[in-house]
C-alpha cells in the first residue's frame, strides 16, 4: 500500500512541473518571458507581446495582466521585469529606451525628465550635475562648457556674459576686473594695455586720449601736466624750434656744420644773426 501511494504522488509532482513551467498553474500555457496569453475564438490560446513599455512572466492571461514599468525605467532582456535607466539619463516618449540628455542638460532623480542647467552654469560629461563656470568666464549658448572672454573683456558675476572694459580701463589677465590706467598713460583701443603719451603730450583725466602743451610748454616726466618749456638762448644748439626761445628758430648754420643753432635769421654768409 505505502508503495502505490508513493508512486501516486510522484506521478502528480511529475505532471504538475510538466505544465507549470514556473507559471505555478498547471491549467495555463506558458508563454515566454515578456508575452501574454491571448484567448482565441476557436477556443485555442496563443501567445502575444506586452505593448511597449510593458513586462509579463509568461504566465499573464490578457492584454490588460502586462505591467508598466515604474516611471523612469524601462524593459530589460526578455522584458520580464523593469530596471532603472543609467545616471544622467531618462525614459524614452514610448518607455521602450533610456536616452541620454542633450548638451547642457541633466536628469532629474527619477530619470523621467531632463532640465537645463541654471544661467551660467554647465552640464557634466555624465549628465548629472551644473556646476559655474570659473572666474573670467562664461557659459556658452547652450551650456555644454565654459569659454574665457575675448582680450579686453570681463565676466559678469552670474557668469553669462562678458562686457567691454569702461573707456581708460584695461582687462585684467584673468578677465575678472577692469583697472584703470596709471598717470599719464591711455587705454588701447582694444582695452589689453597702457601705454605713456609721446613727448610733450599729457594724458586726459580718463586716460582715453593724449593732447599737446601749448606754445612754450612742454610735459612733465609722467605726461600729467603742462610746464613753462626752458628755452634754448640764441647761438645755442637745438634740435627743433620748440627747443629755442621766443624770437629765435632752429637753423642750419655754416658756423655749425654739426648741429642747428637757435638764430633770429642767417646771414648772407650763412652765420647765425
């Protein structure tokens, strides 16, 4: 008697594995990792796959028995369960893929969105975080890096643009500050350096321009100020009539074939009168 009954519970164990195939019931067919069970009308059962987005074991009977993956995850393998999409990246409009996010951009936590990185701030390789651009330069259009401002330019504090240097003021090397130039010098036009005014020529209060003394005075050693100009007496050497005294020029002389004499006129003779 123990021997049949054995034998008895053996034979069911058998059977129920036999069509159970891990679905658990032996009544339903089992269809492949990621299809459904879909009832005929002839009364036969055929296996079809889950819509997009959508995971079945195998053993779901209906269309409506396939899940939905959780937000932001997506189908793996056979489509018989969901994974979350990698860092930096976010569900796909039909939940089939996870993409990354486009240049500038990170995604959100639960990998459904993707969003902009604040002004003046760029996205990581990886997507994940915005972080400022450094002192001296800014965000590019579409906040995927951070560029240095042209010569004579400066970042503004939120970092999203650079602005010209205010007139007689020159950019700093690391296009942060803008700094006026020292007595007596200007700005160039492209707002780099400084550069001291020419001889006898002093520099304006806003360091844009340089402009000549009047007759009889010259400009101070740092070109800040006009001063009364010291004149070369008659009969002495000069180089242009600015160095010689009212009522004298700056003349060749036969008397000096080395150098030009400050002289009221030339003789016939060529000598200084």
């Amino acid at each position: 008697m123990k021997t049949i009954v054995k034998a008895v519970l053996l034979f069911v164990v058998l059977w129920a594995n036999a069509w159970a195939g891990g679905c658990g019931d032996p009544r339903a067919q089992n269809c492949n990792p990621g299809f459904y069970l879909n009832d005929l009308p002839s009364g036969q059962e055929q296996c079809l796959a889950c819509p997009n987005g959508t995971v079945a074991n195998g053993c779901t009977r209906g269309s409506n028995s396939c899940s939905a993956c959780p937000a932001g995850e997506v189908p793996i393998g056979d489509h018989s369960s969901c994974a979350a999409c990698p860092a930096g990246e976010v569900v796909n409009a039909n939940h089939t893929a996870c993409v990354a996010c486009t240049a500038g951009e990170i995604a959100n936590a639960n990998h459904t969105s993707c969003s902009a990185c604040p002004a003046g701030e760029v996205a990581n390789s990886s997507h994940t975080s915005c972080s400022a651009c450094p002192a001296g330069e800014v965000a590019n259009s579409n906040q995927s890096a951070c560029t240095v401002c042209p010569a004579g330019e400066v970042a503004n504090p939120n970092h999203t643009s650079c602005s010209v240097c205010p007139a007689g003021q020159i950019a700093n090397s690391s296009h942060t500050s803008c700094s006026v130039c020292p007595a007596g010098q200007i700005a160039n036009s492209s707002h780099t350096s400084c550069s001291a005014c020419p001889a006898g020529e002093i520099a304006n209060s806003s360091h844009t321009s340089c402009s000549a003394c009047p007759a009889g005075e010259t400009a101070n050693s740092n070109h800040t100020a006009c001063v009364a100009q010291a004149c070369e007496p008659w009969g002495t050497t000069c180089n242009s009539n600015s160095d010689c005294c009212s009522g004298t020029t700056c003349m060749n002389s036969t008397s000096n074939n080395t150098s030009k004499i400050c002289c009221h006129s030339l003789a016939a003779d060529g000598s200084c009168n």
